[in-house]
C-alpha cells in the first residue's frame, strides 16, 4: 500500500487514520482471502468422497479352500502440510473363514515404475484371482480374457494389501494436495510407509508380521518405506513411527546396479547367455543354471579384466575373449572383436534372431515379434515383444476383476502413468536421507530377524540377474538372511507356471520363517 502524504511530506493526523483504515480494510480483505481459500480446500476435500467397496469370494490356495473378502478403498493421506494431500487406492484380501487374529502375517504389494499401478502381481502373482494364461508366450491381445483362480495366492498364509501410489490406479493427489508431496524418491516412500501405518491402525494389526514386496522400481520403495516406517529426524515424515517391519522380497530390483560401463557390461552377460540358452543359439547341452552361472563366473574372472584392459589387451587374449563370448551369446565373434568386446542390450535383441527376421523383448527375452524396420521410431513399452504383448491381458483382466466385485469407479484405471508420474518424478534425496541400499542395510543391522529375497528372471535383460548379484555384494547386507534367487521368465518371473510355483514358494518358505 503506498504511503500517503501532503506538500510538506509528513502524513498528516486525518491521513494516518484514513491509512488505518485502508489498512484494516485490506487486512480484513487478507484474511478473508485466507479463510476464503481455507474453505475452498476445505470443500475440495469434502467433495471427494472416499470410495469403498466390499466383496466376498472363495479358493483353493496351498492345498487349502480359503473363504476371503475383498476390501477396495481409498485411505486420505496427509501431505507435507498437514492437509488432506491424496487418496490411495488399494485392494486388501482378508481369509475370513477362520477367526480373526491379529497376528496373522501381512503383505504389502506394488510394482515400480515410477509411476506404476499394482496390477501386475495383483493380477500374475499374489492375488486370488488372476488373468488366464494358457500359454503365456502366446497372449491374448484382443479378446477373449478370462479370470480364473490363482492356486499360486498365498491367501492361505497371509494377508494382502496391493498398493496403487498416488497418480495410479485409481489413486490421485487431492485438490488439496502438492505433487511434491508424492511424485517423488523420499516424498513416496513417506507417503507409502503412512498408508501401512494407518492400514495397520485401521485393521488392528500391529502384532502382524509385517512383509514388503515390491517389484522394479518397487524395490526401492520397498527398502525406503521399511526405513520410513520406523521413522527418526533424518526421515523425509521427520517423526518416529516405531514400525518394524519382518522382511521384504525384491523382485527384479533396481536398487543397485554397477555404475561402471565395464561392470555393468559383465553383469549383463549371464542374461545374455540364458536368452542364448533359451533360443537354442547357446549352451546346448547343458542346464540353464549351470549355463548361467559358468557365464556370470567367466565374466567375474575374465571378461571384466579384459574390459578394463581396453586397447592395452593383447591381440590374441582379445580374439579369444572374442570367441568365448560368442559361446555364450550366439552372435558372431568378429562382431563381438570388432564391437570392442561389447555388447549392448539393443544390439543382443535385434542381432541373436536377426537370420530369423525377429526381435526378442527386453523384459522377457523369451518373447519375440518381427523385427522393426525403423528402430529408432519405436516405443521402448508400447512396441516391446514382451510388454506389448502381455499387456492388453492384464488390463483386461483387472476389470473383468471390477465387474466381479461390483467395483464401479468413474475414473480411467491408470496402469502405468508415464508422463503425469515417472516424467515428473523427483528422484533426488533431502539433506541428511540415505539411499536405499543404505536404508535397507540399516535396518537389517537394527532387526536381526529381518530377512530379504532378491528373486530375478533369467530372462531380465532390464534389471538383471547380475545386477542383482552386484547390489546383494556391494549394499553391505548380512549374507546369512539375504537369499537369492534365479526363475526361468524375465521381468515378471510369475509368467509362466514353474516359475510362479517356485517364486511363491520361496516367499512362502520367506514368511513362515524356513530358509531353503
């Protein structure tokens, strides 16, 4: 406001009060700007009603008929400020045909992304209800789909809680919300852990055991949440929850990879040599295991040496390195020599069935398509051998899911949200958090009964096996509870029914407290 004055530059006793006034008035006009925008966030979060549906259903799992109810609800969580900041959209599977304890194990569940729905595990792996798949190579991608049972649920054991981040699914940032307060590494995982705690407060279970998995990026948030969950001043929440969590399962993790050329290089190479393996262009002869590892030792012990050496390796070492990589992979040797002894993830998909005009996937390098004409005008999800095939299956399926439980949502279901989520994501830590490899090593060293599973797809040629054989060597865990474990699928190792059988039973073995 500006000052007011006359000729001789001194505010006069009749202008002081008409300042005053004017300075009352938009005082009063200030603070019913405040109340007027207080009320309007008010009623923004009065008009989004939380939406809550309830069904009952019945299965066989673990060799058990289980009765079980459906719980697919929102839970309003507060944002940085205190108020009102998103719903959170999740799907709670409770057995309901023995009595209630409330020690009865728990496990929360969500992929990665960023920016990534539950529907995967929810719909593959963990619920009791699951996208049918004949022939899982072969999908259907128009339909007919159908639902069946999942025998592969752990409905019997546990409890679960799949788990949409704002942005997701069905879930949303509020009017009265910030996108900060979620859409990023450290605001998600705070945001992730006070979802568990009010689930745990809500359904009165702080005596359950307490389990996370998460897939991909969900890996990340699975180690950060666990630490979010127990809290302290260095926490993104900034407050001491107290909750301990009994052991997480990574799935295709990407916590950890190397962060050399070289390492990544030879951490790739036993994924390469399985995919050899399983196109029949590689290891014939001999188990996909044994294969396998004979690729991850050789490049521990010779590749990645020889990678170092760079130009300064002898002509005759490099031809044979040359020769023994085209062992593993299938492609040519002179290729492979005249590459520099690398070979990229791109190269390896177009170049191992190129004779055959086709294309392997990325996520799962057991699926392949007719090689693209014009590479570089692809989508690296959308036109994927793996992702674009068995996509339209999973969809379809968790609405064929809605119409059985009576779950009606006037909202689009965002599977993964890749411009409104994952390009907007905020992957930077505040002063003072620690990353996860360090949360999670953290909190291992606080709970001596903590136990992790770092399960990997063979197939993977995202997330590796050898990353994840690097992140279980160099993120200081004590090996004695950290079990890893090799599935013949790829990204998603529940694709495909030995696979499925054999990760279930490890996060069985996992939960009831057995080590194989």
């Amino acid at each position: 406001m500006p000052m007011i004055r006359d000729e001789t530059g001194v505010m006069p006793m009749i202008h002081v009060a008409v300042a005053a006034g004017l300075v009352a008035l938009a005082l009063t006009a200030c603070q019913e700007t405040v109340e007027g925008a207080a009320l309007t966030a008010s009623k923004a979060a009065e008009e989004f009603a939380p939406r809550r549906f309830v069904s009952d259903g019945e299965g066989e799992f673990g060799g058990e008929s289980v009765r079980y109810r459906l719980i697919a609800e929102d839970t309003i969580t507060n944002g940085a400020d205190g108020r009102p900041g998103a719903a959170i959209f999740s799907f709670t599977y409770l057995r309901i045909d023995e009595p209630a304890s409330a020690e009865r194990p728990v496990v929360f569940v969500f992929n990665g992304g960023p920016g990534s729905s539950s529907i995967w595990m929810h719909m593959g792996l963990f619920g009791p209800r699951r996208i049918s798949l004949p022939d899982p190579l072969n999908p259907p991608t128009t339909p007919l789909f159908e639902l069946e049972d999942n025998p592969h649920s752990p409905l019997d054991l546990v409890d679960l809680v799949m788990i949409d981040p704002p942005g997701t699914g069905f879930s949303r940032v509020l009017e009265t919300g910030r996108s900060e307060d979620f859409l990023g590494t450290a605001a998600d995982a705070a945001a992730t852990a006070a979802f568990i705690e009010n689930w745990l407060d809500v359904h009165g279970r702080w005596n359950s055991p307490k389990y996370l998995v998460g897939a991909s990026y969900g890996a990340t948030r699975a180690a950060l949440a666990a630490r979010s969950l127990m809290g302290g001043p260095t926490d993104p929440a900034g407050r001491l929850s107290g909750v301990g969590a009994d052991g997480a399962v990574l799935i295709g993790q990407a916590i950890l990879s190397p962060d050399g050329a070289n390492e990544r290089q030879a951490a790739s190479l036993s994924a390469l040599a399985a995919t050899a393996h399983y196109h029949g262009r590689a290891g014939q002869g001999q188990s996909l295991n044994d294969f396998a590892d004979e690729a991850a030792e050789f490049a521990r012990t010779r590749y990645l040496p020889a990678l170092f050496a760079g130009d300064r390796l002898p002509q005759e070492e490099r031809r044979e390195i040359a020769r023994i990589l085209a062992d593993f992979t299938g492609l040519g040797a002179s290729w492979i020599e005249n590459n520099g002894l690398r070979i990229s993830s791109t190269d390896f998909r177009q170049g191992l069935l190129a004779e055959e005009g086709l294309e392997i996937g990325a996520y799962d390098a057991r699926y392949v398509l007719p090689a693209r004409g014009r590479p570089a005008s692809s989508d690296p999800v959308g036109d994927d051998p793996a992702m674009a095939r068995y996509s339209p299956a999973f969809a379809a399926g968790l609405r064929l899911l809605f119409a059985e439980a009576s779950i009606e949502v006037d909202a689009p279901y965002e599977t993964i949200a890749f411009r409104k989520v994952n390009a907007a994501w905020d992957h930077a830590m505040p002063p003072g958090a620690v990353p996860a490899p360090e949360a999670l090593a953290a909190i291992m060293r606080v709970n001596p009964d903590f136990r992790l599973l770092i399960a990997t797809g063979h197939y993977d040629l995202v997330t590796t096996p050898g990353d994840a054989d690097y992140f279980a060597a160099h993120a200081d865990l004590p090996a004695d509870r950290v079990a890893l474990a090799r599935y013949p699928a790829g990204h998603m190792p529940f694709l495909g029914e030995d696979s499925a059988e054999a990760l279930t039973a490890d996060i069985r073995a996992l939960i009831a407290g057995r080590r194989k």
